[in-house]
C-alpha cells in the first residue's frame, strides 16, 4: 500500500492526520458550507449585510417552502425527471443492444463502427448545435421535453456503446458459445445469457447517464425555453432572475436542484464509483 | 424428371435468416443505435461543415461565401481572445490531475470513517455545472463574498475576481477545477487500490521511498488512471461552457469568452443569429478536438490489438 499506512507512523503523526481530515474537508467544501448556510438565513441578515455571521434566524422551513410552493421550481424539477428518466432507459437499451453486437460478434467493420461511437462522445457540442436545433425545428419538437430526450438518447449511446461492449467483452466468451452450440437463438443469447449478466454494467450507466442529463445546461438552453419543458439547470437561472440578490432564495433553489443527483450519488455510491472509473485499472 | 426420384437428402429447408443469423443480428442490435446516432451526431457534424460556408440567420433564404466566414475569422478579435482563453483552460484545466493524485494520497488511508471523507470529496463532481458556477460567483463577491471577507481576515484588500478582465478567466478555471480535481482523485483513488503491494515492498526493501517511490513505482502503474484522466479532463476543458454563461456570461468587455461559448453568442443570443459564422467557429473548436480524439482513439485501437 502506498503511502505507508498512517498505523505504522508516530502516534503524533497520527494524531496530526487525523485533525488534518476533517479540516481539509471542510476547506475543500467551504464554497458549498456558505450556500448551505445563506439557504438558511432570513431575508433581513442580507439587507443588513450580516452575511457570514451567525444566522438571524432559523429559517429553513420558510426559505425551502418559498422554493417548492411559490415558485415555478416544483415545475422544473417535474420536467427534469421527464427528461432525465425516457433517457436513461433509451440509452442503456439502445447501447446494451449495441455493445452486445460490438462485444460478441466479429465482423469486418466491428472497430469502425465502435470508433465512430467513441469518437462521436468526444465531439464539441457546438459543432452539432445548428443542425440538432434545426432538425428539433423541422420536426416540430422545439421547445418540447420529447426533442431533448431524443437528442441525448442519441448522444449518451456514444458514451454508453463504448462501456457496454467493453463489459461484454470481459464477460467469459465460452458462456456464449455454450448456448450455441445448444442452438440458442441469438437474440435469446442476448436476452437471457448476456442481460443478466450485465446487470452491474447496467445499474452504473443508470446512474451515470441520470447524472449527466440531470445536470445539462447547454442543450437545455438550445432546444428549450419557459417553464413548460425546461429542465431545473435551465429554469434556475430565471428562478435567480425572478428573486433577484435574494441570496437566501437563491441558494436554496440551488441545493433543491442539485439534489437528485446527490441522492442518486449517495445511494448508488458503489455503482456509481464502478462506472466512472472503468478502465482506470487493469 | 430423375431427380425427384431421388430420396431428399439436404437438411429441411431453413429460411434465410436462419442461415445468416451470425451475420445479420449484429446489423439487427446495432441498428437503433446507429440510426439514431446517424441523424444526431454523425450528419450533423457534416451539415455543420456546409452550414460554415453559408452567411445564414436561420430563417431566411442561405448565401453560399465560401470561405467568407473563415476569413472573416481571421481579423475577429473576440475570436483570437477566445482562442488564448481556450488554451488558458486546457493548461490550468490539466491541474486537475496532479491535485487529484495529491487529494487521492491523502486519503488512501484506513482509519475509521475514511470512506465517508472519500465521498465527500468527490461529492463536488455530481453538482451541475450550474451549481458549481452560481456557488463560486457568490464565493467570488466583490464585497459580501467568502473569499473577499477571508482576504480581510488577513489584511489584504478585497478583491472583484470576476470583474476583472485578466482575473476572470482564472477565476472561472478555478471554480472548474473543483469538480474536475474530485473526478481525478476518484480516478486514482481506484488506481491505488489496485497498485502490487508486492512491487511496494520489494521497492522498500530497495530503499525506496517518498517521492522516489511514487516517481518510479507508484506512478508507473497508475497508467491507465492517468490515461483516463487526461482524456476527460482535455474534453472538459474545451466543452467549458456552463461555468462561463452562468458567472460571467463571457464579459468583463467579453475576456472570458472561450471558443464554445464565442459560437452560441454568434448562433443564438442577443447579439443576433449567425448561423454560418458560429459553425465556422464550431468547426475551428472541432478541427482543435480531433487531435485530441485521433490520439485518444490511435491509443485505445494500440490497447485493443495488444489485448487479442
């Protein structure tokens, strides 16, 4: 184990770690400690300009319900989960299909094709941007939840394709044969020997893509405006723009919006983990 | 005839699908994923190539100039400033991964309630860009702000990071650096857990230690974490997008701008609706990309023929 375990140093130098934790966590988190704070502050520490002292009062109830029950937040975050869920489920479909077909199958163009996903998950978004917003356009789809979700269906496939055939590759190729040889249809191959033993693969894309696409801002602002199919990371800033320096608002709109994907983190933790660093090991 | 009177001997007919089924299924569970892929990713980034050539707002009739908006390119100063803070954030972006593998040291430790300080840490990779960007615009306050008020504590003035010009931008970077050090560190964090204790102590036994042994040993064999690292973290660096629309919006006197920021200004906002000239500076951000994905895609098709 590198560095050499802390159980093995002076009883100082563990002592001096110890201490050292906890405050280089809160140094390393004091942007976020200062929003958590302002979002429990009354409005009147602000106009009086008490903002990093202690807390008028408490008042966590009235700023969180200002969020949820007279703001357009509730909304936001509804049309949030509308689009990030259809997501998820298109990609993690489309890409297991794929990377089943990338992963088991040797054919000619096999690379070619899996390079055109991965390179397309590397590509600027601005250099799509024109075009997808067109063709929302033409399709009648602009300004609606539909157009966003089958924009990233596609786009998250490049990321999930690449992860899903890597996978699939490392699953014992034997397995596959087997069935064959038994005369399993192909497609029942995939449906009944490959899918389930993909299961961890696809609870850490779940997590993975939720994330992402909870946490889009750009295509968000292309192909959509109002509150009528904006995600939350959009509507947030006409939220700020609505309550205008009122810093306790502000940030307690900004921890409500970021907070599904910290749930989702904080529960799937492990799959999570999985699947971000994939490949960072042999 | 005589050859019906010969007895059947060729297996029961099988349909063609049966007889190319190796062939066809993959083309079968590929196909969604092409297709959509197709019309959303591949095509356009062609289509954006032909928009670049047009003057087009978007609605009206397109004029074909060729090369016009290119050269018009050229004589852009908010373009070149776009390209200098481009290059600005792929350099300081790249910080991320040596305070990553620092962060991650840290921690690689075992002592009670370690792995709630390691989620934790990484806790900042999952907040939106958004978030990130409204949490250090008010960090940065010129006045009422954190930084300002710790800057007090100890004397000093305080200071408009975001206000100023030559400031901005690394101010910006900075707020980016926050996740992005938390994703490398969870990347090396995993790294370390897999790193041959045996090496470790026959090194030790060597007499190798400290920054020796992270040098020559550690490091070594944390390739493919560094590997991945930079890869995500070049990409980050040029999509930085969210980051400069939420705390600056581009300015002051539009220094912070980046290159995918410069292009929505262009295409889409108040400052009118140029379609063909954002698509030439999508195409500029494009071209710059492809480098970075031909050598990532030349080094995983190395990995992929060293692994069969």
């Amino acid at each position: 184990m590198f560095p050499r375990p802390i159980q093995q140093a002076s009883p100082v130098a563990q002592t001096a770690y110890k201490t050292l934790l906890p405050i280089a966590l809160i140094m390393w988190l004091l942007p976020l400690i200062a929003v958590a704070m302002f979002s429990i502050k009354p409005a009147s520490d602000f106009t009086q300009g008490n903002y990093w002292g202690v807390p008028g009062s408490f008042d966590f109830f009235k700023n969180y319900g200002q969020v949820f029950f007279n703001s357009d937040m509730p909304r936001y975050m509804l049309n949030s989960v509308l689009i990030t869920v259809p997501t998820v489920i298109g990609a993690v479909a489309l890409s297991a299909m794929a990377g089943f077909a990338l992963g088991i199958y040797k054919f000619k163009s096999n690379l070619w094709v899996f390079f055109m996903f991965v390179a397309g998950n590397f590509v600027p978004f601005q250099i799509l941007m024109v075009p997808v917003r067109d063709l929302t356009l033409d399709m009648g789809l602009y300004n609606t939840k539909t157009g966003l979700v089958l924009f990233h269906i596609a786009f998250q496939t490049g990321f999930c394709t690449l992860f899903m055939r890597n996978f699939i590759r490392a699953l014992p190729f034997p397995l596959i044969e087997a069935a064959r040889v038994e005369g399993v249809a192909e497609w029942r191959i995939f449906w009944f020997v490959v899918l389930p033993l993909m299961k961890p693969a696809l609870a850490a894309l779940a997590v993975l893509i939720f994330t992402f696409i909870w946490n889009d801002y750009f295509w968000a602002i292309v192909l959509t405006q109002g509150p009528d199919a904006q995600p939350v990371t959009a509507g947030i800033t006409s939220f700020n723009a609505q309550f205008r320096a009122a810093y306790h608002l502000m940030s307690a709109g900004s921890i409500v919006a970021a907070l599904p994907p910290v749930l989702m983190f904080f529960l799937m933790q492990k799959h999570f983990i999985a699947g971000l660093t994939l490949g960072a090991v042999k | 005839m005589t050859v019906t009177a010969l007895p059947d001997t060729t297996p029961p007919k099988r349909g063609w699908y049966k007889r190319n089924e190796i062939a066809v299924t993959p083309w079968l569970f590929l196909a969604p994923a092409i297709l959509f892929f197709a019309v959303y990713v591949i095509i356009p980034i062609f289509q954006s190539f032909s928009i670049s050539l047009y003057d087009w707002d978007g609605l009206g009739e397109a004029e074909f100039v060729g090369l016009g908006n290119y050269v018009e390119l050229m004589d852009d100063s908010a373009f070149e400033v776009s390209l200098w803070n481009n290059l600005k954030w792929l350099l300081f972006y790249l910080l991320a991964i040596p305070a990553g593998l620092f962060i991650a040291l840290f921690l690689n430790q075992t002592v009670t309630g370690i792995r709630i300080y390691k989620s934790l840490f990484f806790f900042p990779f999952v907040l939106s860009q958004v978030v990130v960007g409204l949490v250090f615009a008010w960090f940065y306050l010129p006045n009422e702000g954190l930084l300002s008020n710790m800057l007090g504590w100890f004397g000093f003035e305080p200071i408009n990071v975001l206000g100023d010009p030559t400031l901005a931008t690394y101010g910006i970077i900075a707020a980016g650096l926050w996740p992005q050090t938390a994703y490398c560190m969870i990347l090396y964090l995993t790294g370390l857990n897999a790193v041959d204790p045996e090496q470790v102590e026959a090194a030790r036994l060597d007499g190798a230690k400290g920054w020796k042994m992270l040098w020559y040993v550690i490091i070594p064999q944390l390739k493919p974490a560094t590997f991945i690292a930079f890869v995500v973290t070049i990409i980050g660096a040029l999509r930085s997008f969210d980051l400069i629309s939420i705390m600056t919006n581009g300015g002051p006197f539009g220094q912070t701008r980046v290159l995918s920021f410069y292009m929505f200004e262009k295409a889409l906002s108040e400052y009118g609706f140029r379609m063909g000239y954002g698509a030439a500076i999508a195409v500029v951000l494009f071209l710059i990309m492809l480098v970075f994905i031909a050598y990532f895609l030349w080094s995983m098709y190395q990995e992929d023929k060293g692994a069969r």
